[in-house]
C-alpha cells in the first residue's frame, strides 16, 4: 500500500554557516507536512550552542511545528542513522555541497553513506534559504523498476505540498537497447524507427503506471513523460540541470542481487554533481 505521509522529520544540523538557513528549511518542511521535527547535532551540547540555535528557532516567523533538539556523541552516520531508527523518520534532511572537492558532503562522505543506509527517504539540500523560495517543477525517475511507482507516487504528494505545477516524469533508455549499427541512411532509418517503438512503449508504460495513482494526486500537479537515450542516472542529472529543476526525486533500487550493485554506478552521477535538491526515496 503506498503511504503519503511525512510524520516524522529528522534533519542532522552542524553550526556552520547554513545553519539558519538549514534549520528554516526544516522547520518550513514539517509546517507544509504537517509533521513533527527532530534535529540532531552530532557533538556536545554547550550553553552557547543551544543559545543560538534556540535564537534561530525564535525567529521563524510561522507557527512553530512540533519540534526538540537531540544532542547526542558519537560518529555522524551513527547517530543519524539511531535517530530515523529510534524516531521512526519518513524522511531525513541533509545539508550537501553542490560539488565534492577537498570538502565532501555533509562531513566527509556521511552524506553518501546515508543515502544508502537509511531506512526512510533523504533529502539533500544543496541551496537551502532563510526566504523560501517558491518550487516549481520537479523531475522523477521513470525506471523500469518497481520501486518506481513509489518514487512517482511521492514525487507528486512532495510537489503538492511545496506548491509545485509541474513534473516530468523521465524515462532513462540505454543507448544499447536500440542495437543498431547506424553508419549509412538505412541504418539511420532502422535506429530511427526503433528509436520510436521503444519511445511508444516506454511512454504506455508509464501511463499505465500513473493509472494505478489516485487521482487527486496526479491532477494536483500539470505533468508530462520524456523518455530520453543516455547513461542511466547521468542523463537524468543532466536534463534536471538544463531544464532547471527545483528538485530532482530517485528511487532507491533494492539492497538485492544485481540492483545492489547497480545502485552506486546509476546514483553516483547524482551525487557527485547534484543538479539540484534531490530527494531519494524509499519503497
């Protein structure tokens, strides 16, 4: 049964120099959910600590959701990962760098890692802002897979609650499936026309899949297929980024068999070079 709620939030906060901003976006979050928060600060809690964060909360100008602050030692990944546990998160918020250089997501590759390990959704935000800035449009996965109705599913329950109009659902296509030597006018021709045949299919697909959705949710938000050839998980960043997407969602593929292993080489375009927020979600 697919489940739409957001009850519970957990966001991992550091005092750095998005804490504001950090914090703003998660308190927004849990008011437009209508769901409890939890922050958790992995280190000590001291007077001065508390005494700014317990500022910054004050100066949200809404109404305040359900929230508490954990303090709590021990490693990032650790602690988090007791907390969405212990908390029974439906989603997990983390701050990340657009791009990995000397610096990493998060602190180190903790960000990578939960990705991975946590047993609710994750959220990555690579421009969170005091000001809320409106989103607009979202782009989903289309996989092949069947985690995906999930992935969609919740691509428009998050898109309608953040006010979004639009979602392009896009369908990644390996080059290799079509399998056709294109070196003349004739082999152009075939590629081309098979080109289309998997399109139609691919597209028939999804319409079935958007049929088994509640309609409420699928009429909330203005949505469209595109079915694109490319790289699986590059592809996908790629058109995120040039049509300028608010957010990007992924399925999370099973922790089974070959999808285990497919799962750090179809993601790790996406996460090495966020195009934008991206929320990774969980069946």
């Amino acid at each position: 049964m697919l489940e739409n709620n957001y009850n519970t939030i957990v966001i991992g906060i550091a005092f750095s120099p998005n804490l504001k901003a950090n914090v703003f976006e998660a308190l927004r979050m849990s008011v437009l959910f209508n769901a409890s928060l939890v922050m958790v600060h992995v280190g000590d809690k001291t007077a001065s600590k508390e005494k700014e964060l317990t500022k910054i909360i004050g100066a949200f100008s809404e109404k305040l959701p359900q929230h508490r602050v954990l303090w709590q030692a021990g490693t990032p990944e650790s602690v988090l990962l007791s907390a969405c546990v212990e908390e029974k998160a439906d989603l997990l918020i983390l701050g990340a760098l657009q791009r990995e250089g000397l610096l990493k997501y998060y602190i180190g590759s903790v960000a990578r890692k939960l990705t991975r390990k946590a047993p609710c959704d994750v959220l990555l935000l690579i421009k969170p802002s005091v000001e809320r800035i409106p989103c607009s449009f979202g782009v989903v996965n289309g996989l092949d897979h069947d985690t995906t109705e999930m992935a969609v599913f919740r691509a428009f329950y998050v898109l309608e609650a953040l006010g979004a109009n639009k979602l392009t659902i896009v369908e990644e296509i390996p080059e290799n499936s079509v399998a056709v030597h294109v070196d003349d006018d004739r082999g152009l021709r075939k590629s081309t026309i098979v080109k289309a045949r998997i399109t139609l299919r691919e597209k028939s697909r999804m319409e079935q899949l958007l049929e088994r959705l509640p309609a409420a949710l699928t009429t909330a938000v203005s949505h469209d297929i595109q079915p694109i050839f490319g790289r699986r998980g590059y592809s996908i960043g790629h058109f995120a980024r040039v049509k300028r997407a608010d957010l990007l969602i992924m399925n999370a593929p099973k922790a089974t068999s070959i999808w285990d292993r497919l799962f750090p080489h179809d993601i790790e375009y996406i996460l090495s070079d966020l195009p934008t927020d991206v929320l990774i979600v969980r069946s």
